[in-house]
C-alpha cells in the first residue's frame, strides 16, 4: 500500500488545536478581600477616634448608671465635644466634676444657668431623678464637655477590655488576622502559578 504521503507530497500534517485550560474556580475577589478591609477598617477607625481625643474633637464616656435614663442607659457611650460657656444654656447634657470630688465626672442636664464675673455655676439634674443635685458646680474654664450623640451598649465592650483575659483574646485574634492576611498574599501567586499550569508549547509547521 502506498503511503498517503507519497500520494500528496504537498500535504502537511492535521494539527489538533488544545482547548484553552480554563483557570480553577476559587473564591470570588471580594470575598478574598474581606479579611483585608475588616482589618483596614478597624484600623482607621482606631486612628481616627484616637487623633479626636488628642487633639480635642471629642471624648467618650461610659454610661455605668440609670440616672439619665431613658436618655442614657448603663452601657452606652456618649460623645461628648466641647461648648463654650457662653453657648450654654438649660436642656443640655454636660460633663463636669462635682464639689469636691475632682475624680467624679457626672452626666447630667443643666437645670439652670448662673453667670458672675467668677464663673458659670450651673444646677443640674438626673432624666430619672425626681430632684436636681445637691450641689452647685462651678465652671471656671471657658468650654465644657457637652453630650452630643450616643453609642447605645458599645460600653459594654469599654468594660470588657479592662480584663486581662479579653485584652489577650483581642490581641491574638488580631495577629492572626494579620498573619493570615500576609500569607495569603504570599501564597496566593502560587497556587494561582499551580493551577494554570505550564504554559503551552507552539509546534511549528511540519
């Protein structure tokens, strides 16, 4: 039998084209930057609120009993930020020190407002009391810690972080977070290289 090739000199051999490996499904692109952005998240909010207390934008205090409730419930945080003193006025909710007691900050709203060339003295009471306070306080400086906004039972978590035992807890978990985000970036280009495979090779015409 006389080769094919004999018959057709002219003829050149039938290349097969390999289909296109298509890449090995992983997870989706947000899902693999979620790790990423929680952490970058975390990360501005810490140094926002932080770069706001240094520089004297606000303040936050723990609410740790019912005495302004239902305004102020134990457990929320209140944003306090500065007012002048000749913005105050009766209805508001500032922090302030009690007479005598210079390591006391209370919440309370001023009841009444009295100026002299001495200060500001201001009479204050509880939401959830039936009288105003026993005392008077004086301001002296020109500013006060107004209550602006609250952060309803994030205290709770301010509470929290004074135990060792969560302290620790946040700390490893948040390393972990971030080794786990490093690695994945390292290894990442790998297993992408392992699944794609060597690439193909052009055969040239026989």
């Amino acid at each position: 039998m006389v080769p094919e090739t004999a018959i057709y000199p002219d003829a050149q051999p039938m290349r097969i084209l390999a289909e296109p490996r298509r890449p090995a499904r992983g997870r989706s692109r947000p899902a693999r930057m979620g790790p990423s952005i929680l952490l970058g998240t975390v990360i501005v909010a810490i140094v926002v609120v932080i770069a706001g207390m240094v520089s004297g934008i606000w303040r936050f205090s723990v609410i740790d009993t019912g005495s302004m409730r239902p305004t102020l419930n134990p457990g929320d945080v209140a944003v306090l930020t500065p007012e002048s003193i000749a913005e105050l006025k009766p209805g508001q909710i500032v922090a302030f020190h009690p007479p005598g007691e210079p390591r006391l900050t209370v919440l309370h709203r001023v009841f009444s407002v009295q100026r002299s060339p001495n200060g500001v003295v201001i009479e204050t009471k509880g939401d959830a009391n039936n009288t105003t306070d026993q005392w008077h306080a004086r301001i002296v400086a020109h500013t006060v810690w107004r209550e602006t906004v609250k952060a309803p039972k994030i205290g709770y978590l301010a509470v929290w972080s004074h135990k060792r035992g969560v302290r620790l807890a946040v700390l490893f978990l948040t390393v972990a977070l971030v080794v786990s985000i490093l690695l994945g970036s390292i290894w990442r280009p790998r297993r992408v290289a392992a699944r794609q495979g060597p690439a193909p090779r052009r055969r040239g015409v026989a």
